[in-house]
C-alpha cells in the first residue's frame, strides 16, 4: 500500500527531448513536492505545491514545470534536456501542520540519465 | 532566505560507538527540525524530529538536541551498529512550506 508513488523508476533518454515523470500520494495531502538529488547526494527542492499556490526555487530552469491534475498528484515536465539535468528526482508530500510543514513522505525517486 | 549547514560530511566511526551529526541554521523564524535517513538506493525517510518548544527529544538510540538561542540542533546516534551506515539529512522550515535541507553526512559504521 505505497504512500507514495513516482513512475518511471528509471529513465534514460537524449539530450533535447522532452520528459514527464508522474507522481501519485494516496495520503490525503494537501502540499507536495518535487526533489532533485545530484551525484553529491544534495537534496534541492525544485517546487513546492499545494491548491492555493505553486512556490518555485527561482534557481530552477522553466523548463522544468510542475502540473497537477489534482490534489493527489504532481507530475513534474521538462523540455530540452540537457545533461547537467541527470539526477535522481524524488517527489513527496506533507501535510501541512499547525506551525508551518510536517513531515516529508518522499516518493522512490526517479533517476534520471540524459545521454 | 533560509541557510543550513550541516557537518561533518562524512562521519566514520566502530560499532557500538556513538555519532553526533551537528546543524546550524540562520532563519530564526524556524521552528521545526527533522532529520531523515537516506539508505543506499533508497528514499529518505523521517528518523526523528524536534519542535522549537521542546529543547531535546529520544527515540531508543537516537535523539536530537535543540538550542534557539545559537541557532544550532545537533543528531545523536549511541551504539552505533552496522544498519545506521547511510546518509543523514537535516532540515529546518518555518511558516513557510519549503524545508531547507543540509547537504548530508554519510555515516560509515565499521563492524
């Protein structure tokens, strides 16, 4: 019974297309997220989303975008890879608590490698 | 914004000893600290956690201390064992929804 879920688990592809990773939470919350891991392990947030705002990390390319379709997924887009984009990318979700976040429940991740 | 640091980088240590992983954070507005466990290969996942009002919390072999004042929380592993070998991640949010995370320790436990 994933909590939560990202599909595909790997993913190998050229340098100029176009990819969707898809990202599915059966917890009932109402903010998530999506992760980029390097090869140094640093886990940098991308965007933050719930139904009343998306927060992006202004270091991260527009052409990377965020959709959701509801409330329970995130599906995250990019365009022209490039190779520097090759990471694993982790989503989550939390649910908001009285002061601020709680938790993370992150997703298996999605590595990424662009050839 | 936010900024977190997190030392050591890499923490090698024997079995059964202990291991202290230290987090510094400037955005005195934050109030809530989580450290995840990341296993090779693996999603990271919530080890422990500490609210601003709460100064040190345990869970059997781990805890983690809160000082506001230096704006410093720290992790603490005893006895140490061969499974805890991964990397550790702090992080620190306020009333916003984006975390800010440290840049990991990975914690080598030798048998």
């Amino acid at each position: 019974d994933t909590a939560v879920s990202q599909t595909p688990k790997y993913l190998v592809t050229q340098m100029g297309n176009d990819k969707s990773i898809k990202c599915e939470q059966n917890l009932g919350h109402d903010t998530m997220y999506w992760y980029k891991q390097d090869s140094k392990k640093f886990l940098k947030i991308m965007f933050s989303y719930n139904n009343k705002e998306l927060i992006i990390n202004e270091t991260v390319p527009n052409r990377f975008s965020p959709k959701s379709p509801d409330k329970a997924h995130l599906n995250l887009h990019i365009n022209s890879l490039e190779l520097g984009d090759s990471a694993v990318y982790f989503c989550a979700s939390s649910r908001p608590g009285l002061a601020g976040i709680d938790e993370q429940f992150f997703g298996p991740g999605t590595r990424l490698t662009v050839l | 914004g936010e900024n977190v640091e997190q030392h050591p980088s890499t923490l090698s240590v024997q079995e059964g000893d202990s291991a202290v992983i230290k987090c510094t954070y400037s955005d005195s507005a934050s109030n809530y600290f989580p450290w995840y466990k990341q296993e090779l290969g693996k999603r990271p996942q919530l080890i422990i956690d500490i609210r601003s009002n709460v100064g040190e919390k345990k869970d059997q072999r781990i805890a983690v201390t809160l000082n506001k004042t230096a704006k410093h929380f720290s992790l603490h592993i005893t006895e140490t064992q061969p499974e805890d070998s991964a990397v550790y991640f702090c992080a620190s949010s306020g009333g916003s929804y984006i975390p800010t995370f440290g840049r990991g320790t990975s914690l080598i436990v030798h048998p």
